[in-house]
C-alpha cells in the first residue's frame, strides 16, 4: 500500500467542524502511527532533496509537526510562520484576504538569509490564502520558495492557483 492511500485511510472525517456545513479532515489518528509518521516524512525529504532546500518554514500551527520533523531528518533549520502577535523577536508581517475578513502572518525578521531554498509546509491546502501569506513572508527576507508540501489537498478549492506565481512545485500526498 502507498503512503498516499495509508494516509488516506488513517484521516478521520468530523463533519460540521468548525461549523455546520464543513467536514474536518482530522490527522491526529496518523499521528499515533509512528510508522505512518516515519512514511510521510520520508516523502517530504524526498521532496526537499529534489530541489535542494536549505530551510523548512512551517506555517502556525499544524506544518510545526511534520515541518520540524522533515528539517531534523534533512539535519536544516526549521522556522515558523505564525498568526499575528505570536513570535517573541522582531518581525516581518504580511497581511491577506480570508473568505470572511482578514488575518496576518510573521516571520522574525532574521530567520532566513537572501537565498536561501526554503520548503514551505503546512498540512492541509485549501484557499492557498495562508501558505501564500508564507511565500510572501519568505521573499520579503529575500530567500527563495522552492516548493510548497502538504498532507492534504483539497483540490476543489484551487489554492494551488495562489501558490503557482511563486513556485510551480506543489506536492500533496492526498487530494479531495
């Protein structure tokens, strides 16, 4: 069986989540499967060595648990981009467009040198509206997004249509 179809089987379905209408893809069941865990970030590493990344950016919060486990089996640095407010150290901000209002993302204004490749993941692209928050987050230092990872793709909203101006390299394990 593909890591694609494990996977596949392991997210568990919440309908009406975060509210009615919605069906939530849950992945805290693959995270009790270490096994599971281990086959996915090999296919992210995979991805980053095809394009020979320097940095893993981690979008707030769930691209914090397989970001940093890619970047320590790459043995680079890992970064988070988070929500408005959150980092500790000066910071660079983008703001953008959500479906009802409006958010904002940061980076530490020294967390990525002119440059550098940098992989950006998050476990699940939708609108493409926060993981290209990140890529614009990443040009602003001056580095290069390389690529974009996510568990989850859910192909009917077209976020990859964001994404492609910064970087045609769009990998997802699985799509709905």
């Amino acid at each position: 069986m593909t890591v694609s179809e494990k996977l596949n089987q392991s997210i568990r379905d919440i309908p009406d989540f975060p509210k009615p209408g919605i069906i939530f893809k849950d992945i805290t069941p693959v995270l009790s499967n270490p096994s599971l865990v281990k086959e996915i970030v090999d296919w992210f590493a995979e991805k980053a060595k095809e394009q020979d990344i320097d940095v893993i950016v981690g979008v707030e919060s769930r691209g914090f648990l397989f970001g940093m486990l890619i970047a320590e089996r790459l043995g680079i640095p890992f970064v988070p981009v988070r929500k408005e407010g959150k980092l500790p150290y000066k910071t660079v901000k983008h703001a953008y467009s959500l479906e009802y209002g409006s958010a904002s993302m940061e980076i530490h204004e020294d967390a990525l040198k002119p440059g550098q490749r940098v992989m950006i993941h998050d476990d699940l692209l939708a609108t493409g509206g926060t993981a290209e928050a990140a890529a614009i987050l990443v040009e602003k230092l001056g580095a290069v997004a390389c690529n974009f990872t996510f568990l989850i793709e859910l192909g009917f909203l077209e976020g990859r249509l964001k994404l492609k101006s910064h970087n045609e390299s769009i990998h997802s394990i699985v799509s709905f």
